[in-house]
C-alpha cells in the first residue's frame, strides 16, 4: 500500500503496534525490489520526484506554514523554528539535492575488490543495499527527501518517522515522493512516513519491527540520540552533539581567522557543523584575540571566555565547565586562551564529541599535526566547520552525521547506505 495513504488507515487502527509491523513487512517485500531496480529507473524516480516536489511545492509550504506556527505558539526556540522552517529557496534546494542524488553514480553493484585463491577460485566483494533503513527526526523537514532520495539511491526501502514539529511538512513531501515512485514504476512502499506523531512509534521502530528494519538513524537533540542509543536493537548510525572547535593557531592570518571563525559560528547557529568553542593560541592572542570576539559580539553572538577572553571586552560573560561541553545551537559560544596546538588537541579531545573540528594557521606543520591527532569524523584546515555537510562533500546530501567507528563515519551518503557480499565463482572446486 503506498505511504500516501496510509494516514486513515493508521487513524483508524486500535493496534500502533500491529501497523508498526505492517510497515515494516511492506518496507521489507519494498527493498527486494529496491535491491534490483536499475540504475535508470532509480535515477528516473529521483528526477521526478524533484519535479513533484516542485511542482507541489505551494501545498508543502503551506502545510510547513502551519508548522511553524505551531512551533512559535508553542514557545520554541528560534534556533529549532529556522531548522524547521521552508521558503521558497530552501524548498528549491531540496528538489535540486533530490535531483542531484539521482546524478550520482549508482553505488550498487561496484567491484570492491577482487582476488583470486591459489585452488584458482575468484573471489569479489560487490557492494549491495543495507536493506531498510528507519530514520527518526525531529524538526528538519528536508530530512524527508534528502533521507529518503539515499536511500532510494543506494537501492534501499525507507522508513521516515518525523517530529511532531514538521509532521505536517514531512507528510506533504512524502506525498510528493510517494508520487515520483510511482510514476517510476517502483514500489511507493520504498518511501513510507509513519503517519502518527504517536511517540510509541519510535519504540516500535527502536526494537527492529520484527527483523524488518536494519538499521536506524537518529536525526535530532540530544534527548532523541541518547533514547536511540539505549533502546534501538539494531545497529544505529548517529551522532550524540555536534561541540565543534574552531582552533587559532600560532599561524593563523588574522583577516582568514575572522572571515571562518564567523562562518562558523553565525551562518546558521542551529546546525549540527556549527561551532561552539573557540580556542585561541596564546602566541597570538595579543594580536588576534580582541579582533575576533569583537567580531563575534558586534554580529550578534554572546561569548563565554576564560579570564583571559573577558580581559578583551566587558560584554564577555563568564564561561563555567559545562559551557566547554554544551551544543548551544544558538548565537552563543565559549572561547579560551589555550597554550599551543597540545592544549588545543588536549581540550577538543575532553570537551569536543568528535564531529567537525577546525585549525586555522598558516603553518603546514600545525595543521598536519591537528589533521592526524584531532579523532573526529571530519577536521577542517582553514575552512569553516558548516561544510560538515553531505551537500558539500559532493554526496548530493545526508542521511546524517556519524560520529561512530563502525561502518560509516562524517556525512553518511549513499556509499555508506550500501555494505557488500562476495561473490565466489569456481570451476567445480571442493574443499579436501
């Protein structure tokens, strides 16, 4: 049944758990088909979807309109409103994202390696669909395509569980992705939305729906993160905080250092690769240090410092413990004096939560050292932490951010939607 009409049906049910489940079956019979679709087909799906979504798109800004309103009658933050809100330019770059994804090539049926036994056995490692994909998230309604659009790429069926603040949003473009599916003549159960903002669903999508759904990715705050983690039976691709760093070093051009640091921190406080601490080199600060929280107090962000940052300017506020290990998604950010490239490292790898951090210097022998002993899943050299991003990587967009080890690490795009089988080919070979 496609997901476009599953909204009544779910209304209508006394049993969350026994439609959970046929989602799940749905989703599972969908992938076998996604498994061996062609590339053209999935490539046409994608571009049709863009042009649904397009075409559609007064339907899903109007449907985002009373998101957001409900959003703001409710007191929500404005940090959490401009993720969850849509113009036309927005909604504009997530049809091009979706048709972008469809331009890729197919990472189903690659050669990853290759390798013949000496009994004269050949051995290849192709790479093949995850299988479905359940992914729960709270207030970003893009998150509907670009989720959904990967997954479809990587040959996969996806199960999309939207927050209750953009369930209205999620749910008009997931109409307009059920559409392209059809049209393409795959399965509209490749693409479903769990149409209830009922929060037992996501317990029900934790347990694995009865061995339906292989893996889960959690989109959201901290809250959601950590319920996945503890409850999910199933392997999770997720990222608990986003405490990004953007380091001056000894080397760091002053002019280079603002332009960043300021990108960093104020393009779009909410996301996930905005950054939340600044740390400045001693060696420079006599030089660097009020010019940048200056900067950053004239475009609007509060700065929480260390004794040395508050010597700079009395609109510094005090910053406690807890600020060096807070995702502020906001206009908000702690900085401090740190004694060379050691001190930095020393204090990204007992604050940060090893998502994006930045080196700003002009010294390649900084920056080679903070690019290898910095552990997180993507380290910038004089570049913002914002283009922690699918988009940006050239993946055409996201599923999410892995901060893990397994599998998937940074901005999991459709390479990281696949895992892979080996192939044995022989000539009637027995093992003695």
């Amino acid at each position: 049944m496609p997901a476009l009409n599953l909204k009544s049906e779910f209304a209508d049910a006394d049993d969350l758990e026994t439609q959970m489940a046929a989602i799940g079956r749905r989703a599972r019979a969908a992938a076998r088909q996604m498994a061996l679709a062609t590339a053209q087909t999935k490539d046409v799906a994608l571009r049709t979807i863009a042009e649904r979504i397009r075409q559609t798109s007064r339907e899903i800004l109007r449907e985002n309109a009373r998101d957001v309103a409900a959003a703001k009658a409710s007191g929500q933050s404005a940090a959490l409103i401009d993720r969850l809100t849509l113009d036309e330019a927005r909604l504009a770059g997530i049809a091009d994202a979706v048709e972008k994804i469809g331009a890729l090539p197919d990472p189903v049926g690659r050669q990853l390696a290759a390798f013949e036994r000496p009994n004269g056995l050949l051995i290849e490692r192709i790479a093949v669909p995850l299988g479905v994909i359940g992914v729960i998230f709270e207030s970003r309604p893009n998150v509907t395509a670009d989720a959904g659009a990967l997954c479809l790429k990587a040959g996969n069926a996806a199960i999309l569980r939207a927050g209750s603040d953009s369930h209205r949003s999620a749910m008009a473009i997931a109409r307009a992705m059920s559409e392209g599916l059809t049209a393409a003549g795959l399965p509209a159960d490749a693409i479903q939305i769990v149409p209830t903002r009922d929060r037992a669903a996501v317990g029900a999508m934790l347990t694995g729906l009865a061995g339906c759904i292989d893996v889960i990715v959690p989109r959201g705050g901290r809250s959601l993160v950590e319920r996945v983690q503890a409850e999910a039976r199933v392997p999770v691709f997720a990222h608990l905080d986003g405490i990004c760093h953007v380091y001056v070093a000894a080397g760091a051009d002053l002019g280079m250092a603002r332009t960043i640091l300021l990108n960093s921190k104020m393009r779009r406080t909410g996301i996930c690769g905005a950054a939340e601490t600044l740390l400045v080199d001693r060696a420079c600060s006599g030089t660097h240090l009020s010019p940048l929280v200056t900067a950053l107090l004239d475009a609007g962000c509060a700065v929480r410092g260390d004794e040395a940052v508050r010597a700079v300017d009395p609109r510094v506020s005090p910053a406690s413990d807890e600020d060096w290990r807070t995702e502020y998604l906001d206009a908000i950010i702690s900085a401090r004096v740190v004694d060379g490239l050691d001190a930095a490292i020393e204090h990204i790898e007992a604050n940060g939560s090893h998502h994006t951090d930045a080196i700003i210097t002009e010294d390649q022998e900084e920056a080679t050292r903070f690019l290898a002993e910095v552990d997180s899943a993507i380290v910038t050299h004089n570049a913002s932490t914002q283009f922690a991003d699918g988009g940006e990587f050239g993946f055409g967009a996201e599923i999410g951010i892995a901060t893990g080890r397994m599998h998937a690490r940074g901005p999991v795009g459709i390479e990281q939607l696949t895992t892979f089988k080996y192939r044995v080919h022989g000539n009637g070979q027995t093992r003695p």
